[in-house]
C-alpha cells in the first residue's frame, strides 16, 4: 500500500481521533498488521503488552545504538521472553560509528552540539530510516509531557520525516505515573534503571539518574539545552 499523500489522509479520515490507548492500537493494528511495527526503546513493555492482547504476533523492532546500558538489554530479553516474541533489531552503520571514534575519540558527543546531532544521526536515526520502507505504520511510545518537541503529538499523524507512512502514538496523553500503574498491574517487563533513580533512558553514556524534583528529562543529554534534548528520531526536518 502507498501512503503517501493520499492514502495517509484516507487513514487519518478513517480514524476517530479520540479513542484511548488500546482503540488507538486495536485499529491501527487491524488496519495495517503486518505492515506496522512497535518501535520499542525498552524503557518499558506497556505497548507491547497491550498489542499482544489484540495480536500476538505484533511486530516490535528496536535499534541498538551500541552503547545501551546493560540493563535495556536486560529489558529487551525480559519482553522477548514474558510474550514469546522476537524483537527485530536494526544497527548502525559500522563505517560511520569507526569514522566518528577515529576521528573524534568515544565522547566526541559532549563537546558540541552539532557532535551530539551527528553521533545520534549515525547511531539512532540513519538505523530508524533503514527500519522504516518496509512498513505503512510505526507505532512510538511518545508522550506530550515529555518534552516541549512533543508536547503537540497527536495519537495517529502523518510522520513526513519519513516518507509520510502513518505515526502511531497510543501514549500520547499518557503521564509516566500512567504508564507505572500499567505496567505493575499487567506484570509488564520495564527498565531496571528506573529503580535507581532514572525516568528517561537513552545511551549510557547520555543518561543518567536525577535528583527528586527535577525535570523528567533533566538526565537525558544533561549538558544541554531543554529544547535540544531530542535524538533526532521524532523530529521531522532531521537529515542524514
Ligand atoms: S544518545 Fe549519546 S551515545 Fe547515543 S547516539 Fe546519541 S549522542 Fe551517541
């Protein structure tokens, strides 16, 4: 199916805009499965949980930068075994991550700005665009409280940072105490860093825990600008 222009108005026109989180997945996994994927970032397996109650054979994809904390991979294994299935992971491209390390070291990421954009463009997003043409749908755990870049997400969107295929994000209104309570009373695997004082896990070498009372987002890229926190996956004018 091409959506692009379109056949992506058709499907938001087809979609009632207002459903809470399991209407939102139950339609856009019965209108596009199995050309739509969870993009899970293994903070947490409230998506997945919710989406195998509607298809266990829900296709979830991840994107392993290299430089995860141990304990994402530890959340990954968790969710492939709770719901038996296999995440479908995406790389970077070797030469660009040795070009970067030669070139500027392994934290070349804090010295600049534009430094950090390029490591996260190499790592997370260029492996996001590979992820992406074979789908009509993706589907994101993105949340309006989380940062001012998504403050305005809607729940079903038109991504046209990446072709136009149909953005799903069924947590869009949802608050983090939203997504604990769901994940305690569904016995739903999430990261164990939460426990140690995180509330937004990246790369270990960009996230860390905060102290009670900051921003959410305070340990993400904590050297930087609230507006600049974003990695590049979810914002649509990025460039590779
Ligand atoms: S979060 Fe940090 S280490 Fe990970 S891709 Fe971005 S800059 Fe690189």
């Amino acid at each position: 199916m091409n959506l692009h222009n379109a056949g992506s108005t058709e499907c938001l026109l087809d979609y009632h805009g207002n459903g809470d989180a399991e209407d939102v997945l139950r339609w856009a996994l019965d209108k596009f499965h199995p050309r739509i994927a969870i993009a899970c970032s293994l903070q947490h397996a409230v998506l997945v949980a919710m989406a195998v109650k509607i298809r266990p054979d829900v296709r979830v994809f991840s994107i392993d930068t290299g430089r995860l904390p141990e304990e994402t991979y530890e959340c990954a294994r968790d969710i492939e075994q709770r719901y038996g299935i296999r995440i479908e992971w995406h790389f970077p491209r070797r030469e660009e991550v040795e070009r970067i390390m030669r070139a500027g070291g392994p934290f070349s990421f804090r010295e600049s700005l534009e430094a950090r954009r390029e490591c996260c463009a190499i790592r997370k997003v260029e492996p996001l665009k590979r992820a992406l043409p074979g789908l009509d749908a993706w589907i994101t755990g993105i949340r309006r409280d989380q940062t001012t870049t998504r403050s305005s997400a809607d729940k079903v969107e038109i991504d046209r940072g990446h072709g136009g295929i149909i953005k799903v994000n069924p947590l869009a209104d949802w608050s983090h105490e939203q997504i604990r309570t769901y994940a305690e009373e569904n016995a739903a695997p999430y990261n164990k860093l939460f426990e140690k004082g995180y509330t937004s896990i990246g790369c270990a070498s960009c996230t860390r825990a905060i102290e009670p009372g900051q921003d959410p987002r305070a340990g993400r890229w904590w050297w930087e600008q609230p507006e600049h926190k974003e990695c590049g996956l979810h914002v649509a004018n990025w460039q590779i």
